[in-house]
C-alpha cells in the first residue's frame, strides 16, 4: 500500500484582489510534497466546495483579507456539510480579528493562521491532521 500526496484546494473566496499570501502558501505546500490546486481569484463559496469535492482534497486552505470572513466560511462550512464533505480539513490564513476565531472554529475552522504565520507551521498542522489514506498498487 502506498500513501498517496496530501491534496489542498488553496482559494481566495469572495471580491479580494490580493493573492501574493495564497500564491506563496500553494508555493510551500507543493515544495513540502503536497498537490495543489489554486483556484485564482474571486472564488464562491460554491465554486470553492465544488472544486474541493472534484478534487477530492483533503484540505481546504482559505486566504481571505477582505473581512468577509464571517459571512464566506460559514457559508462554506455549510455547504461542506450539505455535501457530506465534512472530513475535508478547512484552515484559514488571513487577517482574522482575533474576536472572530472562535466562531469560525466552531463553524468548522480547524486552525487559522494570521499574518507572519511561519510556512512550516501551516505545512505541520496540514500534516498531522490529514486523516491517511492508502492507495492500493
């Protein structure tokens, strides 16, 4: 059995124009081994959910600096339960007030990264959370 590459959906949701974060993040995780799709720029919540369960990623990374974060993730989230994609790990990298992570956490966050967040940091966490699967050879 042979352990197939992590898969991260990398996204930038909603009419943010900055994507040097989320580009620079794809960059790392592809470098530590991990398959990447960027989906670019001005991403729904439904195009994200769509191409993550395409994909079948194990995780979703979303850059987001335009603080609509509290209106997009739960959307998302949401939306990854009305698909029964729940087990897809969903991070968030960005500028987060820091009285707005809880509630994103308890709609289905599992970590947030703010700005200066060290790559390895974001590369471990994805690691040791992704659920192994195994490929059959």
């Amino acid at each position: 059995m042979a352990t197939p590459p992590i898969r991260v959906l990398v996204a930038k949701p909603g009419l943010d124009g900055h994507d040097r974060g989320a580009k620079i993040i794809a960059r790392a995780l592809r470098d530590a081994g991990m398959e990447v799709i960027y989906t670019g720029l001005r991403q729904t919540p439904e195009m994200i959910v769509s191409a993550a369960i395409q994909e079948d990623v194990d995780c979703i990374g979303l850059s987001i600096l335009s603080g609509a974060h509290n209106v997009i993730v739960p959307r998302i989230t949401a939306l990854l339960r009305q698909q029964h994609a729940e087990d897809i790990l969903l991070v968030l990298g960005g500028t987060i007030p820091d009285e707005d992570q809880p509630a994103l956490k308890q709609s289905g966050v599992s970590a947030i990264f703010g700005p200066g967040t060290p790559l390895e940091t974001t590369i471990t966490y994805i690691r040791e959370n992704i659920k192994p699967r195994t490929l059959a050879l």
